[in-house]
C-alpha cells in the first residue's frame, strides 16, 4: 500500500529545519550509507546524524510522525531502522534500486520520505515508486510525507536545478503482513467514521474490540 499524507509539519516548521541545516558543514557524501549496487546509483548528499542541530531535527520529525494517527494506522510501526536527512543539488539522482532489507539489525517493512521543500523550488528530483508494474511519480509538498513498501523498486530522479531536501526512513512495522496492515488501516479508517458519525458508544466498542484482537492475532 502506497500512503501520502498531508501535514505531517507546517511549511513554518519545514523552513525552519531547511534554515537549520542551510550550513555546508552538516552534509556529506551519500555514498557512504549506500551497499551493494545501490552505491552505483547513488549520487546525494546526507547530513550528519551526529552533528546536534541534525539530531534535533531528526527527532523532530520522528514526533511529528508518531503523533499523526494516520500514520500511525497505516504503518503499525514498531521502530524505527534509520532516519536521515537527504541533499539533492544539480545533476544528482538516485537510480533504480531496492531498499536493504535489515538496517541496523532492524527490519525494513515500509519506507518513507517527508517532503521538506516545496516542489517550485526545484526541477527534477521527483521519488518515482514501481507500484504493481505502473510508476507513481511523486513531488510532495512540504510537509508531506509518502509511504511505501520497502519491497518496492524506486528511484529519485535527477535534479536539475535547485536543492530537494527530504527526510526518509525505514520501518519495522508490529504487523509484518502488507495485507494484514492494509485490514487494519481499513477498520482504522472504519472506527473513525463511527467517531466523526457520533454512532452509539456499544457499536464503537465493538468495532475497536475487533480491532485490537486483530492485532493481537496478526502481531508479531
């Protein structure tokens, strides 16, 4: 399943973290993270994730994540393999390639990108997605995020003018199964239009029974 959600950060909060990491000295080579043939294709740039104003910024937009509950409905996250800040500049790209599927020792069952620029600001650099043999190509707002299966054969396209600069990152998620997760985010979805309905309290506590003993049957 392929998400986009609006609004995970105000454009306000986005021109702050792009603010934050204006200064060259927080980017280098994104090579160094890439593995196999995935290093041939690779050509960004990555902040440093041990640099303070960095860290902050990363935990930022983990918050921001976990506090949106349609993110949370549809990844089930269980943690996080690896956050990091990507730096697309003029002549850049990120071929065709497949995520790793361990990060750090942690399994990768979806991916992520939140866009932090906004798409006038830059020529190129779309996240073009292989979903079932047709290609999504996407250029989010800022603020935005895409979700993806880690599975899925992606790429980002070259830029060729100006600086695209996002966040990604991998998710083990607490129901393995894509068509596990996909039931639940559907009786997510179902339970909170019983809320936004005002529907009577017993049938929305059914409803949020089932939901909570189908994850106890699809969780690992």
């Amino acid at each position: 399943m392929l998400l986009q959600i609006a609004d995970i950060l105000t454009r306000d909060e986005c021109a702050a973290i792009l603010e934050a990491l204006a200064e060259d000295k927080y980017w280098r080579d994104g090579g160094e993270t890439a593995k196999g043939a995935a290093r041939t294709v690779k050509n960004n740039r990555q902040a440093d994730r041990e640099a303070p104003a960095v860290r902050g910024v990363l935990k930022k937009i983990e918050q921001a994540l976990n506090a949106n509950p349609v993110f949370r409905a549809a990844a089930q996250p269980s943690r996080y393999a690896r956050i990091m800040l990507n730096r697309y500049g003029p002549g850049m790209t990120y071929g065709d390639h497949v995520d790793a599927p361990y990060i750090d020792g942690t399994r990768t069952d979806l991916s992520f990108t939140v866009f932090l620029c906004d798409p006038e600001s830059y020529e190129g650099g779309a996240l073009v997605i292989d979903n079932a043999g047709h290609e999504d190509v996407i250029k989010g707002p800022p603020g935005s995020v895409v979700l993806y299966p880690s599975t899925a054969v992606h790429r980002v396209e070259e830029v060729t003018k100006g600086a695209r600069i996002s966040c990604v990152g991998w998710i083990k998620s607490r129901i393995k199964s894509a068509d596990h997760r996909a039931i639940l985010f559907e009786l997510e979805r179902a339970i909170h239009d019983l809320n936004e309905m005002n529907a009577p309290a017993p049938l929305r506590t059914r409803f949020a029974n089932i939901r909570n003993n189908l994850i106890r049957t699809f969780g690992e």
